[in-house]
C-alpha cells in the first residue's frame, strides 16, 4: 500500500463531504490534515490517478483497509470501527451545532429538522447504510395486510480472536453504563463496547425531563430512531410512558413512536435503559382495520376498537391528548391484575408481574391515537420458552423476542435463514441433503404440499411465501387472545371489565 494511494483516498473523503454538505470549502484543508494526523501520516502526496469516485463509505473502507495494511490498527472489527468513528467526526459539527441547526429547521418544519439529522447520521456513517444494504427485505401478503420480512445481515460477526480478547479484558469499565446512555456521544470505544465517535444526540425536553433523540445504527425501516432517557433507569410501562409517547407526536406529527414491552420474554432486547423507538414509517399494525368498536364509559369522548391484528391489539383514538393519556393508563391498571386462567393468562406468580402492554402512538391529522397490545410473559411446562412468544414449532424460523417492531408486522429474522433457506430451496428442487436438520420437517411439509418444483425461481417465492406464514405463526402464537371462538369471548370479557 502507497502513502499516495492513501492520501488520494483522504482526498476523495473530503470531496465527497463536500458535496453532500457536511462541510464548506473553508473546511476542506483543515478536515484534509486532521485525517492524516489520525492516519499518522506526515506528508500529503496524493496521487491523481487513484482519485475515487464514490459514496463516503466505501471510500471509508478503503482506508480502513489501508490502516490494516500499513500495521496502523490491527486488523479487528472493534479497531476498525473505532476508527471509521474517529475519522467521520473531523466532519460532524459538535452537539450544540447540531442542536441549533436542528430547532432552527424545526421552527419552520419539524419534518425539516428531522430530515437534516437523519442524513447528517448517514453521511456520518453513524448510519452503517452500507451494510444495512445486504440486509434481505420482502413483503408477504396476508389476511391482516402485507407483512415485511428483513433476514439482518448488516451485523458484521466478531472473528475469535476478538471474542477472546474481550473475554479476557477486566469488566471494570462501566462508562457508558451501556450502549443507549447519552454518555456514548463522541465516546471513542473500547472492546466489548461500540466506537461512538461519530454520535451526535437531539435535546428532546419531554415532560419536565430530558430525553434525547438519535437514529439506529443499522435501520430496520425508514428513519428508525430511538428516544432515550437522560437517566440509566430500567424500562417501565406506566402513565408517564404514554404521556412522554404522545408528547412526542404531538411535537413530531410525522413520527409513530413506541415501546417495547417491559418485561423478560415479551420485551425488547435492552430492558436496562428507559427507551422507544419510532420513525417515519407505516408498519401493517397502523393499516390494520377496526374488527369491532367498544365503549369506556369513564372516557365516553375516546374511540375505542379492537384492531384486527393476529396479537391482541386495542386501538384508542382521541383530539385531546391527556384524555388519551387517562384512558390508556386506565387500560393498563385493569390488564396489569386481569386473569382468565382458562386461557393460561394469569397476572402475576407471587409479586412477580406477567401482564404488560406494548404501547405505539401516533397522529392521524388533528386525533392522537395509541395501540395498547396486550402482553403476557408467562412460562410452563409445554412452552418454557414462553406461552404468548414463538412455541416451537415456529422457533427454526424465529424463537427471539417479540419486540415492538415485530409486534406492529416487521420479522427480523437471523442472519443464519439466508443460507438455511437455499437449503429448503434446494430441497424443493430435488436436493435432499441440502436441507438443515432444523427445517427438514418444514420442507418435508412443503414439498408435500407445492410438489415437484423445477425451477430455482418458484423454490425460491415459495420458501419466501412460506417464510410470511410462519412469521404470520410467531404473531398468533404471541397474541393472549387468539383469534377463535373462544378467543373472542375472552377478550369481551376483558373489555367488560374496563367498564
């Protein structure tokens, strides 16, 4: 590798930062040397011809791979991350330029404000867009609206010497207390804890507390954000959670924003730190129609309804937002202590809680609306995994956590289904050893099913139909009442005793 490879690369990095407006031309020199500093180099020699024509992240790959190779970082995802952070940051403005541009857009347009942050995250590569392109992403049809399928593969994997390596470190480091505190803005990294450098967070007052907004390094749909407490507290579902929620979209109407549920099993992966997610995105769950209305008689002015969701999903519509608010904490109490041990939902063993809610709100023009998607975390001897989460029959597709974004139609399904999934193509095609053990009774169902199949295409939008449905599974099986006979007479007996 040549130093003037190197700096023609520097150069190219600077160009492109230019003209996506991350800096001005008076900028230029100054970010050029602070990259060589960073790449320990002295000189600046660049040589025209290796000149690169790209986006910022490949020319960013280009010189990580540099580093590697001329023994200035060693060759580890963590090492180079760091990095890739430490770099991009030459070019971000410091927080309180970021905030002030931010609310200078926003008092024209908050949805001008937003769209400035989130392409400052991207062009920053905070965003890893580049990766988040290999993820695999398709829609599946079904009765309760097109569902979205994404198989994560933006992920990089740790190679084993950095699994070692962060065995043996000492874990006496606890700043960040974790990877959603607001202490990671700018932190640089460390192993066993992501390189921060290029993070910049939104000041979002809500109800008398600081919050802060940020998006998602890796995106599961457009403009997936994250709103975090100022304080490392664990997750609580209670009133203040769908006070802060509606708060929120009534300041960003252009948002949905939402909650994982709270506890073990039906909650997100993170429960440590008191956080939701949204964006700018209509997920299936916010098509969904109304199956049937129903009234509060405590809150005559609420529209009330239950969505037609395969989880058991109610929907509360209001123009004033505290009544929202009331009757959403109203719905909460009576299903915190409900039981209909008949249909094995029972509230709590001892003083241990099961009973929860996941929480999404949003507006639609002048009315706030919330869905309140009843959660219940229970475990036995048939389901130890969990009786409202993904029994096992379903787990050699997904058997993680129902999150929120799973919770309102999108899979996130694991990084293992793109190559166990050609196998189950290919067994289609007449392949019989191809097939995983852990899908071979699925595939062994299907080809009973489809028959011969003689071409790769039609394998291949089978397994992917197929796939819908099993996700479609996972969602039924995490609804506390299902969508039956017996199902139903549950439910109105629930929502009886909101009366």
């Amino acid at each position: 590798m040549t130093v003037e490879k190197v700096c023609s690369w520097v150069e190219s990095l600077v160009q492109q930062a230019g003209n996506v407006g991350m800096i001005a031309s008076e900028d230029r020199v100054y970010c050029r040397n602070q990259l060589l500093k960073q790449l320990g180099l002295e000189d600046f020699l660049p040589d025209a011809a290796e000149k690169l024509e790209a986006d910022i992240p490949h020319i960013l790959e280009k010189i990580i791979e540099a580093a590697v190779e001329m023994g200035k970082i060693e060759p580890m995802l963590e090492e180079k991350e760091q990095l890739q952070a430490s770099l991009m940051n030459i070019f971000v403005p410091q927080p309180s330029v970021v905030n002030h541009r931010f609310y200078e857009k926003y008092e024209k347009d908050p949805a001008e404000a937003t769209d400035y942050f989130y392409q400052l995250s991207r062009h920053s590569n905070y965003i890893h867009t580049k990766r988040i392109a290999k993820n695999i992403h398709y829609q599946t049809s079904s009765a309760y609206g097109n569902l979205d399928i994404t198989i994560n593969l933006s992920k990089p994997e740790k190679d084993p010497k950095e699994i070692e390596k962060e065995k043996q470190r000492k874990k006496d480091t606890s700043y960040p207390a974790c990877v959603l505190c607001m202490e990671n803005e700018g932190y640089g990294g460390r192993i066993g804890h992501p390189a921060r450098s290029n993070h910049r967070l939104i000041r979002v007052p809500l109800e008398r507390e600081r919050w802060y907004l940020q998006y998602s390094p890796y995106v599961y749909y457009n403009e997936h954000c994250i709103l975090l407490s100022e304080e490392h507290r664990d997750m609580k579902i209670q009133a203040a959670a769908f006070r802060r929620l509606l708060a929120f979209v009534e300041k960003y109407p252009h948002y949905f924003m939402g909650s994982n549920a709270d506890l073990p099993i039906v909650g997100g992966s993170i429960l440590s730190h008191d956080h939701y997610q949204g964006g700018r995105y209509t997920f299936a769950l916010a098509k969904a129609e109304e199956d049937f209305t129903f009234t509060l008689p405590k809150f005559p002015q609420v529209h009330a309804s239950v969505v037609k969701w395969p989880m058991t999903a109610l929907r509360l519509q209001a123009e004033d937002r505290q009544l929202l608010e009331n009757a959403s904490e109203h719905v909460r109490q009576i299903w915190m202590s409900y039981n209909d041990p008949a249909r094995e939902i029972i509230s709590h063993s001892g003083e241990v809680p099961h009973n929860t809610i996941t929480p999404i709100a949003r507006r639609r023009g002048e009315t706030f609306e919330i869905d309140l998607v009843l959660r219940n975390n229970r475990t036995n001897e048939e389901h130890p995994a969990g009786i409202f989460h993904p029994h096992e029959e379903v787990h050699h597709i997904k058997k993680e956590n129902i999150g929120l974004i799973e919770v309102m139609g999108l899979a996130v399904l694991p990084k293992r289904l793109e190559t166990e999934l050609k196998g189950v193509e290919r067994y289609l095609l007449g392949e019989t050893e191809a097939v995983e053990e852990i899908h071979r009774p699925w595939a062994e169902e299907l080809k009973g099913r489809y028959g011969e199949i003689n071409e790769a295409e039609k394998a291949a939008a089978a397994v992917k139909e197929e796939t819908g449905k099993k996700f479609l599974q996972v969602l039924e099986h995490a609804g506390v009442f299902k969508r039956t006979e017996d199902g139903l007479q549950g439910l109105r007996l629930f929502i009886d005793a909101l009366k």
